[in-house]
DNA sequence: GTATGGATGTTCT
DNA sequence: GAACATCCATACT
C-alpha cells in the first residue's frame, strides 16, 4: 500500500481551506473567471455559512465604472491592495458590495461578488435575510452580504487566510462559464465583464443580458 | 414573467 | 444637488 499511498495526490483542498494567494491569477479577468465555483466561508458566533460562488464581475484598470478610476480615497483604498483582499464598500445607502482585489498592490482593481449557491449555515441565512426561500437567499450582490453578515468591518482583510470571512477552494471545474455586460452600470457598459456559472439557478439578474 | 419607484448613506460635483 | 457596482413591494402583461 506503501507505494500507492505515495503516488496518491495531497487533497488539503476543500471548501474550507483558504485559496492559496500565490495560485490567485494576477490578471483581474481572470481571477473573475477563476472564482466562479469557489466558495465563500463566513464564520459567525452561531457557525460556519458559505455558498459557492456562482457569479463575479470585473473592474478593471482605466475602467470608469471602477471605484478607483479616480485614485485613491478612504472609501477605496482596499482595491488597492494585493490580490485577495477584501472591499467593502455600501451602495445606494443600503446593501454591502463584496470585492477581492485583484493584480498588485497599488493597482485599484477588482472583482465584485454578485451571486452564491448557499452551501452550510442555511437557517443562519435564513434569519439573516429575513426570508425563506433558498433561491433568494444570495441571488445578488446586496443579498449575499446581507445572508453572510458581511460590513464595513470587514473591510481590508485578508481573503487568503482563516478570519472571520475567506475564500475556499471548490470545483476546478465548476461548469460551462457564461458571459455578459456587467449589471447597473452606466459607464463602460458595452464591456463583456460578468461571469457567470450558466447552469446555475442561483444566478441574479436578468437573463437577456446573457451572451452565448 | 417584466417594469417602475422609493428608501437609504456616502461621495463627488 | 446628483449620482450611485441595490433591494423590495407593487402593478401590470
């Protein structure tokens, strides 16, 4: 069995092992690719919820959609940090946007976390959201904030490690991988910057801004 | 199923 | 003031 064992590949990776920063690609089209299938985890006094990622945009540099088209300030800073850093900004006065940053430090860029399949903790979402149904749990960005607790306090933290929210490893290959304009914005409208995992019902949005 | 409008806080003109 | 990487309730086809 010696030998066999050996040959066997190492699996440390599931849903609850931190995504390794130096495997994050560099490039943040890629990395909004890349994340479709992995998971978010959220550890909350009550427990442990996290649902696979199943939709991610991409800000990218000289984009005049992004935050940090125009620099740096308080609010954006943390696009600015290295690759798999959390920002947390509020949008429309009411619901928490989830971003990694992307590329290198000191480059404003990003992937916006639209949509989850929820995993663990779906009584925690529930009373979370204040709803039943297990569709709209994390069908959007606002909600999937709202489902994991997610805030302004967890600005800035480090998405490569345990804490109090990381990424985790899931499929490598989660599933045919769609793409579309991004949702809600005005500026740069044309870009084909969404992703999206296709057979996934835990999509947001609507579907005619899908593209073959 | 789609469309519309209000609530809400922060940032920028 | 205006804009905004949204959500929800409501109205309608």
């Amino acid at each position: 069995m010696g030998r066999a064992a050996a040959l066997k590949p190492s699996r440390p990776k599931h849903r609850h092992s931190p995504l390794a920063r130096a495997e994050l690609p560099t490039d943040t089209v890629s990395l909004a690719r890349y994340l479709i299938g992995k998971t978010v985890v959220r550890r909350l006094p009550e427990g442990v919820v996290s649902g696979r990622i199943v939709e991610t945009e991409a800000y990218i540099v000289g984009d005049a959609a992004g935050h940090a088209y125009r620099g740096m300030t308080p609010r954006n800073r943390s696009l600015f940090l290295e690759r798999g850093h959390a920002y947390v900004y509020l949008a429309y006065g009411t619901s928490w946007m989830l971003n990694v940053s992307s590329e290198t430090t000191g480059i404003g860029t990003g992937v916006l976390i639209r949509a989850l399949e929820p995993l663990e903790g779906i009584p925690i979402m529930r009373l979370n959201r204040g709803i039943e149904r297990l569709g709209d749990l994390a069908r959007g960005p606002g909600r999937l904030t709202a489902a994991l607790r997610v805030d302004r306090g967890l600005d800035g933290i480090d998405l490569c490690r345990r804490g109090p929210l990381w990424l985790g490893w899931g499929d490598d290959e989660p599933g045919e991988i769609g793409r579309s304009i991004r949702i809600g914005i005005a500026r740069e409208a044309h870009r084909l910057l969404r992703f999206y995992l296709c057979a996934s019902p835990f999509v947001s949005g609507p579907r005619r801004l899908n593209v073959p």
